[in-house]
C-alpha cells in the first residue's frame, strides 16, 4: 500500500484533468479554480460517482462561487479576535491554535476559503511559538482546538512536539483537534500516529463527515482505529445546499456516524463567506431536518444546530429563545444577549 505522503502528492489539482476524466468543459472550472484553487485527494476522487452528485459539489469548482453577493472574505472576524498570529481567542476558556497549513481536499464551502491554497495559510515556526506562548501566558485557556488547515497533514513528530508543548502547560486540561483527514485522506489515520495520539488523553478529534456516502469501510477503519487509541470522536457537518438539505440524509449521516463510534456534535448553518453563497439554506431548512428527526432518532444522533455569529460574536444554538424571528433577515439573540440580524434567504 503506498503512504498517504504519496496519495497526496497525486492529489488532482488541475481542473483540465477532471474535466477530461468526467468528460466536460473544463473553461469554467479553470476560471473558478484560478481565482479559489482546487485539491481532490485520490481517495475523494474514487468516490465521486459524476457531476453533480453530493461529492462532485462539495470539492469541484463551481462558477457561482465567483458571482457570489456576499460581501465578507472573513465574517467571523477571525483576524480581529487574533491575539497572536496563529491563535483566535474568542471564549475565554478556549482557544483555536491554527498548527496546520494545508488540506488534503480543499471543500468549496470552507469558512477560510479566503486562505484555502494561498500562502497566507502556512504557519510558521515562529507564529507557532508565539501562540503556545500565549496559552502559556493566559491560565483561563483550559481547551485548546488545533485548527488550520488540517492539524493531521503535519508529520507525526511535529504534531507530537506540539501535543508535548501544550501537554507541558499545567492549566491546559484538553485538546481537540479538528480535521478532515478521515474523510478525505483516511490512509493517513496510521497506527504510527494513533498509537502516538494515545499518549495525550484527553483528546478529541472532531472530524467533519457531510454525507452518508462518505461512511466508506476506509472512514470507518480510520475512525475505530483512533476510537481504539482512546480519541473521543465527533463530528462537526455543515448544512449544505444542494449536499445534505434533508432530514432523510441526515438521519443516514448520523445514525451512520453513531456506528463507526462518532458522536455528531454540530450542525453548522453555512457561514457568510464570500464565494460560498449557493451552498447556503434558509434557516427553517435546519430547524424542519431537526425537528423531524427528534424523536424518531436517538438524542445520541442528534447535534446542535448553530449559527456562528458574523462579526466574531460566537455561536448562537438555534433554539427558540435564540431565535427571535424568521423572514428574510432573520433576528438572533448572542448567548452574550446581543440582537443581530441575519440574511436568512437563498441566491
Ligand atoms: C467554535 C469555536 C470554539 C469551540 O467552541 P465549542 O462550542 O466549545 O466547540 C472555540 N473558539 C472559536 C473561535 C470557535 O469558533
Ligand atoms: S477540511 Fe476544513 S479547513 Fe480544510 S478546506 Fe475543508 S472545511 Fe476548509
């Protein structure tokens, strides 16, 4: 079997080449992907059956991205709440450290498409530094979130120097680590590197599943073999227009997940994000798939549907003394007890 290193580097990045494999015109794509790059890792690719279907539409370019109205490239204001260059520090017990650089698929609905391929996305040494000398400096950070890119493209050895650094720190008492990597590039979930996660319990990795279709015996070997390591698993989906809008994929998706051992935690309406605008629902399409499935499904099934605040104000849980009003601009109230609204209509 090659390594995932190799699969990797046969990741498909020129969209004349998919064009060809698929048997369409290829100008549009180029078009999209020069202005937001493409990456299909070899194992995604295997699972798309053809244009359009549920797989296509989350990793190939798309020309409504480059229409788009939205007007934000960075919404949750990331960059403002961004004490040290590779740290967002919005809860003050909890922390994102961006540690990885890079995806092994680059998904057109990513909330830093803005960064997705550009050089702007790598971390360096130093800005590393910085920020575990910054969890370091602040005693409230309890959990810290590895984020990036994908915190599972580093090597072993540096993503252990980092648990070990962090590990070092007495009032860190947890770490998550979000990643794609079971879904994308599940040959990287190696027993190499889950018998080095072992060793830093408690951890969590919340993985990011969007379809059953993904629920392939490669995600779910990947998946048993960290539970096996002792990494409590969840799963963070986006709900996406086109991709998952119904409660019937959804309740496959989340009983599917129960199986392999992943516990669904969030389902996350789709940012505000510039060139992502065709993926977003109404937000009565969420509450209409969680409402048919209370009951029907296990609680254990069921995540938390969430909007995360434009404007760096955090997650609001979309329950009903959240939701103030519905209609084309839609009324929330921030768990902080802040009224904002938000676009609530489909482009
Ligand atoms: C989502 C998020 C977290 C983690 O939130 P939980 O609700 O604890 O999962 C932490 N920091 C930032 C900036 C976030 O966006
Ligand atoms: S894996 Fe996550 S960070 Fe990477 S492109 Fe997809 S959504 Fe964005």
């Amino acid at each position: 079997m090659q390594d995932w290193q190799q699969s990797l580097r046969q990741a498909m990045i020129d969209p004349m080449e998919l064009a060809e494999r698929f048997g369409i015109d290829s100008a549009p794509l180029q078009r999209v992907a020069r202005r937001y790059p493409m990456r299909i890792s070899p194992y995604y690719l295997s699972l798309i059956e053809g244009p359009g279907d549920p797989l296509w539409r989350q990793c190939v370019p798309d020309e409504r991205e480059l229409t788009d109205p939205t007007r934000s490239a960075d919404p949750l204001d990331e960059e403002r709440l961004s004490p040290s260059p590779a740290v967002v520090h919005r809860y003050a017990d909890r922390v994102l450290l961006l540690v990885g650089g890079d995806c092994a698929t680059y998904c057109r609905f990513c909330t830093r498409k803005r960064k997705l391929g550009c050089s702007t996305m790598t971390v360096s040494e130093e800005d590393l530094a910085a920020g575990i000398d910054y969890i370091a400096s602040r005693p409230e950070v309890r959990d810290v979130l590895l984020s990036g890119g994908d915190p599972l493209l580093l090597e072993d050895d540096q993503l252990e120097a980092i648990l070990l650094r962090l590990r070092a720190i007495p009032h860190v008492e947890m770490v998550r680590i979000g990643g794609r990597l079971p879904v994308t590039l599940p040959e990287r979930i190696t027993d190499d590197l889950c018998q080095m996660l072992r060793r830093f319990a408690p951890l969590y990795l919340n993985t990011h599943f969007n379809h059953p279709r993904e629920l392939t015996p490669q995600a779910a070997a990947a998946c048993v073999r960290l539970a096996d390591a002792g990494i409590v698993l969840g799963n963070q989906t986006v709900l996406l227009r086109g991709v998952n809008d119904s409660a019937e994929t959804q309740a496959n998706l989340w009983r599917g997940l129960l199986r392999l051992r992943v516990r669904p935690y969030y389902l996350h309406h789709m940012d505000l994000v510039r060139g992502t605008g065709h993926f977003r629902t109404r937000i009565e399409t969420g509450l209409d798939i969680l409402q048919a499935l209370r009951g029907p499904l296990s609680g254990m099934a069921l995540p938390q549907y969430v909007i995360d605040s434009p404007g760096g104000k955090g997650k609001i849980p979309l329950l009903p003394e959240y939701l103030l009003s519905l209609g084309d601009q839609a009324r929330l109230r921030t768990p902080g007890g802040e009224v904002i609204q938000f676009p609530n209509y489909e482009i």
